[in-house]
C-alpha cells in the first residue's frame, strides 16, 4: 500500500461543471495539515479545493513576463534547460517498483512516445492537471510529492490516480520567453519541479521531485507542442 503523505479532511466538494467544485463530497489533504492545521498552505488549500471563488484559490500576482499559456486540447513535449542539453524530456511513468526509476517520473532519452506526450487539463483557480497521453485513459495525475523518507518513492513526484489533492493542481510561472516553473497548490511558492538526471549518485535515483526553488537549469522548463 502506498504511503502517501495524507489524509481525509472531513470538507467535501461536488463537481459542478468541469474544473468546477462546489462543497459536497470528501476533500483529501496532505498529512501536514493534520499535524499543524492553522498552517497557510493547509488553510489555502482546503479553502482552495472547498470553494474555488475563495481568496486563497486565486493565483498569485506576478509581473507580465512573456511565459507559456497552453491549449487544452493540445500535447507538448517537455523539457528543462538543462535537459535539452542532452536531448532528454520528462516522462510520465508507471507507479511500479520493476519501472525506472521505481515508477518515478523522470527525464529520459526524446522519443515518440506517449509517456512524453503532455496536456494541462485547466483546473480551479488557474491551476491546471497534467496529463500524458499514455496514462489519461486510466486517469492518472501527475503528483508533486513531498520530499520525505516516508513519502511515496522518497519524495519523488509520481503518476497517481487523479483527485482532489493539491499536489496535482499545478501552476505555470514564468521565468522568460516561453520559459516557465512549476509549482503545486500544496507546497506553494518555495518549491518547484526540478528535472533529475537518472542514475545511481542522483537524487532519489533520478526520479523528478519537488525542490527548493533556486536558479537552477534543471528547475527552469519549456514546452514544445506536438
């Protein structure tokens, strides 16, 4: 059974219309917010996932920089600068220990294949759902994992079921010209995706994970549409 860092937060929510929640059903939250309940980024994502109106689900004010806006109907390929170095893009993997690396997603080699094909779903609040085109059918999300011994593949973000959970809810920052972060609702705006490099001596054997945010290439992404 998977540890998941979470538990149930007895507000609920129903869907109303797609990427709309109204108070109805169960609303699942990170276990940190069962340890500190008053803390903000509990308070914002509850409040975020109960009513999607609400203060704390609007995005964040950022300056006009010229970022990345996509089409919901569209896939794109992505990668980091510094992965583009070595002609690798970020690959939606299968929660499987026999998978590489443990089921982890992760920067691998770019091929035509449809765990590299990406589409953001729009979600509450600006937020989107990310997607690949090889697990959508089974309606899988990508999740940003807290960065934990006791977490779910140590930390590393991962392919899970889709749900009400603020670490699926994902957040596009502009860095430069069509250049961009990602953020989660659940940990904010101190952490950010960073693409790994796979192999024995990475972090968390390379699997992709929620880092502090830093200028850091690996951290920085673009997308390329298919």
């Amino acid at each position: 059974m998977k540890n998941r860092r979470k538990n149930t937060i007895l507000t609920v929510f129903c869907l109303i219309a797609p990427g709309a929640l109204l108070a109805c059903g169960p609303i699942d939250l990170p276990e940190a917010c069962l340890v500190d309940p008053d803390s903000v980024e509990c308070a914002k994502a509850e409040d975020c996932l109960a009513d999607p109106e609400s203060e704390q689900c609007q995005p964040v004010d950022r300056p006009a920089t010229p970022g990345f806006t996509p089409d919901a109907d569209a896939y794109y390929t992505l990668q980091t600068l510094f992965s583009e170095q070595v002609d690798e893009c970020f690959e939606g993997n299968r929660f499987d220990p026999a998978s590489t690396p443990q089921g982890a997603a992760f920067m691998d080699s770019c091929q035509n294949v449809t765990g590299q094909q990406w589409k953001f779903v729009p979600d509450v609040g600006g937020y989107y759902r990310m997607q690949t085109r090889f697990l959508e059918g089974e309606d899988k999300c990508l999740e940003g994992n807290q960065f934990d011994s006791s977490s779910t593949l140590g930390g590393a973000a991962f392919m899970d079921d889709c749900g009400a959970y603020s670490g699926q809810l994902w957040s596009i920052v502009p860095v430069g010209e069509g250049t961009f972060r990602l953020k989660t609702l659940f940990q904010g705006e101190t952490k950010c995706l960073e693409g790994n490099r796979v192999g024995t001596d990475s972090t968390l054997g390379g699997g992709a994970f929620m880092a502090d945010c830093g200028d850091f290439s690996g951290q920085i992404w673009f997308a390329s549409e298919l």
